[in-house]
C-alpha cells in the first residue's frame, strides 16, 4: 500500500504495528480486526490474564464476539427465563474500550438449551419459542451490535439443510422468521448467515447463495454472510477470494468470523511459516473484496483456543503462542494489512 511504502524505510513494519495494532491497519483499509473472548479470560487476575486483558483491549482488536456467552445453552437455559449476565460484561468492556460487538448467535443447532429439543414442540409451539428468544434477545442489546449471526451452521456440506430442530420442525421457513424476527427487535444491527465451509466454492455455497437470492426476492432482511474460517494449515482453499466476491455480488456484506487456522500437532517452525502463509492468504481474501467489513479471530492466543479440546490432535491455530508470543502469523496479518492485495 502506497500510503505505507513511503514511509516503511524509515519506520519499521513491527514498530508500525506495536504503536497502532491490527485494528488501526486494518481500519486504513476499511476493515476491522476483532476476536472473540470473554469477560472472564480479560478480567483474569493472574499474570498470563493480565496480559492477555491489555492485549484484549487495545488497539490491536476493534470489535468482540462472545466466545459461548450469548449461544442459547447461556441465555435461555430455561424455558422464557433469560440470563444476558455473562454476555453483558463482555458489552461493559467494549462499551468502555470502544469496541464494537458482533452478536453470536440465535437460530443454532448445537450449544442450545436441552429443552428446545427433549419439549417436542409442534411446529407452531416452537415458533414461538423462536420468536421470543430471538425478540427478547436482540431487544436486549438493541443498539448496542453491529452485527448478529442470526441463523447459523444452517447447511451440510452436500448443500442441503441440515436437519436440526428448527428445520425438522419449521422446515426452511425458520430462517425467513428468523432474519424478520431480528430485523423487528433491531432495526439497526446488521444480520448475517454464518457457517463453516463458506470459504469455497462447493455445494454448500451454492445452496447459500440460492437461498440468499431467494430470501432477498422475498424483501427477508439478510444484510451479510459470514464465512467461520476454521482452516486447516496447507488446506485454505484457493478460492476462498472467489467464494466471498460470489456471495458479495448478490449485494451483501462478507466477513470472516471466527478465523483460526489449525495444523497436526507437534507444532514445528516449518508448519508456523506455511500456516503465515495461510493467514496471509485468509486476510488477503477479505481485503480483496470491497464488501468484505472485516476480520475476527476465534480467540488470539492457543492458550485460550477451542481447537485442542475439540481436535485432540491438532493445535496453534491462533497468531499468538500460549505464552502471548507473536508466531509468524502475526506477523503475516500484519503484513498483509500493511502492503497486501
Ligand atoms: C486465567 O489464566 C490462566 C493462566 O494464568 C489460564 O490457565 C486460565 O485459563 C485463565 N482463565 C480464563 C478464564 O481465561
Ligand atoms: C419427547 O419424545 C421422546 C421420543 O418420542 C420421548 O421419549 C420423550 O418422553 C418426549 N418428551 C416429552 C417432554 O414429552
């Protein structure tokens, strides 16, 4: 980038990006750098905690997603008995820190409330669960999201629909009601259809941009998509730029929304430097799409990532070591958000 190269000789990338973080960069190209956290990890009064807490707050992230704290299991564990405590101290320290927040998420099938399923609702029942989650969840944090995953993980990668409660249920209708829904409670938040494996070109994205064409035929307010981005180091997709401009094209925002790019453990130099190139592939695919508003990292540091708990025999797949040290991926997002695309 122009503006940079003049001045890259004399001031060093690393010097440029302690003093501004990614976020600062990222905010010249148009776009944000966020990650997902909580409450909990930045508030933790031990030495890793505290450190991990300036680094959450600072200049390096411009907008948060609750990690857990706003999925259904949390916020409605009970039938009509809300609890937006948790979630809420995560909003405290972005309204004070000047954040934005993206909201995640509402119609899901996995991380809900055991009694959604095990109730058997008819369909009509069950629409109404739906409505009132979504009005009095969103009617809480009215004004206070920039975004909400408003359905998520909808699809299976065969491009059908994945066969949770809500499309057992309701059929395809519940994504409909629930954009309207959201729409209703927040007139201002932007809303999105999020999932994995929306950084190709496949069957899955196929499906996706059906429908989204559909819905939006329908006047169904869907604002953005936004593609997870769980990767795999040496296996991003090499149209991944192509999968966002196709979705951008149908006149939506992109984003990536929960970006980690995890490899086979041991953890080895070689893997860190292809996995920079991989971070460097994922931030050049969203700044090569104007409509692509930004970056979310699903966590920043290993120490706090899902990845081990969930894929025993994979790890690193954050840009900062467990002990907050910068691998070669941040230093590749940096790069990319300084001279890239
Ligand atoms: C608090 O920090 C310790 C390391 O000092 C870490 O093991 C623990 O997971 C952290 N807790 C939270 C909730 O982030
Ligand atoms: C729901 O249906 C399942 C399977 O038919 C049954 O075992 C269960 O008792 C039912 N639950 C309620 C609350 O009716």
């Amino acid at each position: 980038m122009l503006l940079f190269a003049a001045f890259l000789p004399v001031v060093s990338a690393s010097a440029i990006s302690s003093l501004f973080g990614l976020n600062t960069l990222a905010f010249l190209r148009g776009k944000y750098i966020g990650t997902a956290s909580e409450a909990v990890n930045i508030q933790n009064a031990t030495s890793f905690g505290k450190a991990y807490g300036a680094l959450a707050t600072s200049l390096e992230f411009g907008i948060y997603t609750n990690e857990n704290n706003l999925k259904w299991e949390v916020t409605e564990p009970q039938p009509g008995v809300f609890n937006f405590t948790p979630a809420e101290k995560l909003f405290a320290i972005a309204e004070k820190t000047g954040k934005r927040m993206r909201g995640h998420t509402l119609a899901w099938h996995s991380q809900l409330a055991p009694w959604v399923e095990a109730s058997n609702f008819t369909a009509d029942e069950l629409k109404a669960v739906l409505k009132r989650h979504i009005l009095t969840e969103v009617g809480h944090f009215r004004g206070r999201v920039y975004a909400w995953d408003v359905v998520n993980e909808a699809f299976n990668d065969d491009g059908t629909f994945r066969e949770s409660v809500w499309f057992t249920t309701l059929g395809e209708e519940y994504i409909e009601l629930a954009f309207r829904w959201a729409r209703q409670a927040d007139p201002h938040a932007k809303l999105y259809i999020n999932d994995f494996n929306f950084e190709s070109i496949s069957p899955k994205t196929d499906a996706a941009v059906a429908l989204i064409k559909k819905l939006k035929a329908k006047g169904v307010p869907i604002d953005g998509v936004g593609a997870q981005s769980h990767l795999i180091v040496g296996s991003v997709p090499t149209d991944f730029k192509a999968a966002l401009q196709r979705f951008a094209d149908l006149g939506v925002d992109v984003a990536l929304t929960e970006l980690d790019i995890r490899g086979d453990l041991p953890e080895t130099p070689e893997k860190l430097q292809q996995q920079a190139k991989d971070f460097r592939t994922a931030i050049d695919a969203c700044l090569g799409v104007k409509r692509c508003v930004g970056v979310t990292l699903w966590q920043f540091t290993d120490a706090l990532s899902w990845i081990p708990g969930v894929f025993p025999t994979q790890g690193f797949g954050t840009p900062l070591s467990d002990k907050l040290q910068k691998k070669p991926a941040y230093t590749a997002i940096r790069d990319a958000l300084l001279l890239g695309h």
